[in-house]
C-alpha cells in the first residue's frame, strides 16, 4: 500500500525537475460556463473535466451539484491542500495525513433592497489543517508558514484583485432562419 509519505517523495521529484525546466511564462487559465435549458444548472468545462453546480430546491434548483459559494471553499480547500504537499515535499517535512476544512458565511439576503452591510460575497473564510505527521511543531509552523505565503487561491482571497466582464450579444436560435 502506497503511503502519503511515498507520495511526496515522487512529488519532490517532480518539482525539483520541475524547477530545472525552463520556465514557459504565464500558464493561462480557462473555465467555461453554459446554463442548461429547463434546469438552470450550470456546467463548468475546464479543459477535458465537468464540474456541475446548482442550487438547492428553495432558489428553483435540483440540488445536483454545490452552490458557487460553496465551490469557493472547496477551491480554498484543494489549493490549500495541494500547496501543504508541496511545500512538505520540497522542506521534506513528513506527513502520514492530511486534511483540511474550509468554513465561511454566505447570506443571500445581501442582494435584496436595504440590506447594505451584508457582504455580497463569501466572507469569514477559516480553514483548519488536520495533518498527522512526526515532523516537530517547530517545523510544522514552517511548513504552514510557507503555506501561507505562497497559496495562490489563498493569496487571491485575502488579495483581490480587478475583475473586467463584457456582455456580448448573441443571436437567439429560436430566431434563426431555417435553412
């Protein structure tokens, strides 16, 4: 049976060969979201993979798949992950498991008339990192450390930045002429 342990060896293998490859530039980023007809759910397509988001039954959904807030902290929760992987294998901290939970608020009475104050947005974001591991609590707060330092999504949360959207209209295919 294959060990986390193991795992972040192969993972420190592959960012040191990752390191000494040269560096490409930017990676660009692409997500592509359709809302499907009679449902409303929302179809996200990032490169070859679907994720499914939907409401709950209180807001005309079906519950088939989270909520964009929701995705929100699991896209917290992954980054954070991933980044505790990186980081344990590149300072060769030693992690038998790992876990971590995301919590945060989300009030949808913030969009209705009058309720100015209450955020538009996810807010009071907290993560807890359950982790077993023989490394010292002083090597332990390094690793976070580091985490901390260097989590993208994390970062993007506690840093936000310019956001542009455009509208482009396109032609109504009930109104398109048969051909």
């Amino acid at each position: 049976m294959s060990t986390l342990r193991e795992y972040l060896s192969h993972k420190r293998a592959a960012l040191l060969a990752r390191r000494e490859a040269p560096a490409g530039g930017p990676v660009p980023l692409h997500a592509h979201v359709t809302a499907e007809g009679r449902s409303g759910i929302r179809r996200i397509r990032i490169r070859d993979f679907q994720i499914i988001s939907d409401s709950g039954p209180d807001f005309a959904g079906y519950d088939l798949g989270p909520g964009s807030p929701e995705l929100q902290a699991g896209v917290l929760g992954s980054c954070v992950t991933h980044i505790f992987l990186i980081k344990a294998a590149e300072l060769e901290v030693p992690i038998d498991s790992l876990e971590v939970d995301v919590r945060a608020e989300y009030d949808p009475k913030a969009q209705l008339p009058g309720d100015q104050g209450v955020p538009v947005y996810p807010h009071n974001f907290r993560y807890e990192v359950q982790i077993g591991s023989p490394a010292t609590d002083e090597q332990l707060a390094g690793l976070h450390a580091e985490v901390e330092r260097v989590c993208p999504i994390l970062n993007l949360i506690r840093n936000p930045q310019q956001i542009s959207g455009s509208i482009v209209r396109v032609a109504d295919p009930a109104q398109l002429p048969v051909a």
